[in-house]
C-alpha cells in the first residue's frame, strides 16, 4: 500500500490502535482490509474484520492480489434502500456482524450504481441501518464519500474524526 494510501487510513488505523475493537466491519473490501488485517495481527489482541464487496471482478482482484486473507472479503450484493433511489446498501445479514464495534465506509463505487437518469447515487446508509437494527451506537470512519458523511451528520452521527466537508 503506498504511503499516500496510508496516511488516507491513518484515522481508522489509530482508532484500532487506540480502542481495539474486536469486530471491524469494512463497506468496500480490497486491500485497505489486507492492511487493516495486518495491522490487527501486529497488534495482536484478537480482533477481527469482516468486509464486503459487490464487485465481482474486483472481490477476484483482490483475492489474486493476496488481500483476502483470513477469508475476510466477502462477496454480496448491492440494493436500493426503498423508496429512495439516491441510497445504496450492502445486503448482508445482521448476524455477519455480530459483535461489530467498529465500522469503516470505503465503497462501493457510485459511478457503478447509477440512478435512473444516469446520475450517481452517492449516499451508502448502511452504517445507519445497522445501527438502527443493532439498536446501539457505534463508532465509523467513513474514508472519503462525502455524500455519505452529510447523510450521517443530517442524522445526527458523529465520526471518529471531523472531516471537513
């Protein structure tokens, strides 16, 4: 990962550092869940991440890459949350992510999932939909996708970091 990459994770990397979650759930897998993964195992206090993906050719990218390691990439779908042709969501169940305390936002690719008049979507709310069904808070970093981080400011969120927007 280049340096440039890191210094972009650097918030989310500190926070395990610093609060060691023990189930990070990662919105958008690839090789920041191979660094995330590494640097779980050099701390090693027994934490773990779950990442989903919904790209295909991406998901085989990164297991040829040798990123999928602990098998911690998984591959799912995207839906539109009803009603609301602006918002995607990862379809994963809540039991995948039992225990999560920790969740990262780095997907999925907006220009992939267009609206009906070919605009981008821009808005993943599936840290807020987990949350609401978990029934607790939980701390996020959402890298970049800023549509995302208005979303949950608007709601209420608060990040790990302050982003400016």
């Amino acid at each position: 990962m280049s340096l440039a990459m890191l210094a972009k994770y650097k918030p989310a990397l500190d926070y395990i550092k610093d609060n060691h979650p023990m189930h990070i759930v990662e919105y958008g897998g690839g090789e920041s869940t191979y660094v995330i993964n590494q640097h779980l195992i050099n701390l090693g206090y027994g934490g773990k991440i779950t990442a989903f993906e919904d790209n295909l050719e991406f998901f085989n990218f990164s297991k040829e890459q040798g990123w999928n390691t602990s098998n911690s990439i998984k591959l799912t779908s995207i839906e539109r949350v009803p009603g609301n042709e602006d918002i995607v969501r990862y379809t994963h169940t809540v039991e995948e992510i039992e225990g999560v305390d920790f969740f990262i936002c780095d997907g999925p690719d907006y220009r992939v999932h267009l609206k009906e008049d070919g605009d981008y979507t821009g808005i993943t709310d599936n840290i807020h939909y987990m949350i609401t069904q978990l029934g607790r808070n939980i701390p996020f970093w959402i890298e970049g996708r800023h549509g995302t981080q208005r979303y949950m400011m608007k709601l209420g969120y608060n990040m790990i970091t302050d982003y400016e927007l």
